[in-house]
C-alpha cells in the first residue's frame, strides 16, 4: 500500500477547539476569567499556523516520495507563558480593557507526566521538497485572535456548552 506519513508541531489558528491553550486564552481574556498557566508556564511547543499545515500537507502529498515520513515544525518554540503574554498584548492592542489582561493569569499545577518540551525538526521537508512555513508567530497569533473576534457566531456556542473540562481523557473502568 503506497503511504507517506507526516507529523507536526502543535497548530493553532482558526476553528481551534477552545480546550487549547491559545483559544482558551483568548477567550477568557476577552471574558474577564482567569487565563491557568501550568507551572510556571516554563513548557516550551513549536507552533505552527494552521494554513502553514495545510500548505505542507499539499506539498507531501503531491511531490512527497512514497514510504517515506515528513515532519511539519514551524520553527516557532515558544515556551507557554509568552505565548498566554502576547495573546494578552494583542487583546490589549486591539480591544483594550480596564486594566492589562495579563493580570488575569493564574499559575496552576501542571499535569502529571507533562512534557517540558514538544519540538519537531521539519528540515527533511524543507530541504526535500523546498516548505517552509510562511507566518511568523507574531503575525499567526495576531490573525488567530482577530479571527476569534470576528467569529463569536462559531466559538460561543461551544462555550456555552463546552464547561472546558480536558477532553480526550481516559476514563477508568468500572466494574
């Protein structure tokens, strides 16, 4: 069976689930509520913009050699409390509030078992087939949370009936 594989970095962007960081940040930001950091938010991802994931998912499966795996990274490593940061900057930027909304970050104990550090080297893609991911973390989280500023329609929803509880869990059985 003809396969090619690939693997990425965390995205974010639009249409992103709000159970994330990123938009769970930006909407309890834009709500007043507490914005949880774990630890000391001293986690480091690579962040990759959605579109750029996309791009690269075209690009290996139309010139990507069969058998062979891709990793998509977007050289963004950030470690999670810059990330919650800038969001804040940019809801400050656009949309001020009574006072900074990096106030409203809480540091909560982190998960069992978490990793420090989430990387992927994307340079067999780059150097392979010529990718490269196009937007900067700057500019993505400035598109990301404008999208959620322009789009309640599609996030409110969810928040009314999302309670934001960590999805995916496994929960035991009983007997």
């Amino acid at each position: 069976m003809p396969v090619v594989v690939s693997n990425c970095s965390n995205n974010y962007g639009p249409y992103h689930f709000p159970e994330k960081l990123i938009p769970l940040t930006i909407l309890n930001a834009l709500a007043g509520e507490r914005l949880p950091v774990y630890g000391k938010g001293e986690n480091v991802r690579d962040w990759l913009y959605v579109e750029d994931h996309a791009r690269a998912l075209d690009l290996i499966i139309h010139r990507g050699r069969i058998g062979e795996t891709y990793n998509v990274g977007g050289r963004n490593e950030r470690q999670n409390i810059e990330v919650v940061q800038r969001i804040c900057e940019v809801l400050d930027d656009l949309l001020p509030a009574d006072r900074p909304r990096t106030e409203l970050i809480e540091f909560v104990s982190d998960r069992p078992g978490h990793d420090a550090r989430y990387a992927i080297d994307a340079s067999k893609l780059e150097n392979e087939l010529g990718w490269r991911a196009q937007e900067d973390f700057d500019r993505g989280i400035e598109k990301t949370v404008r999208w959620y500023l322009e789009n309640e329609w599609w996030w409110q929803p969810l928040r009314d009936s999302y309670a934001g509880q960590r999805l995916g869990l496994l929960k035991k059985a009983t007997a």
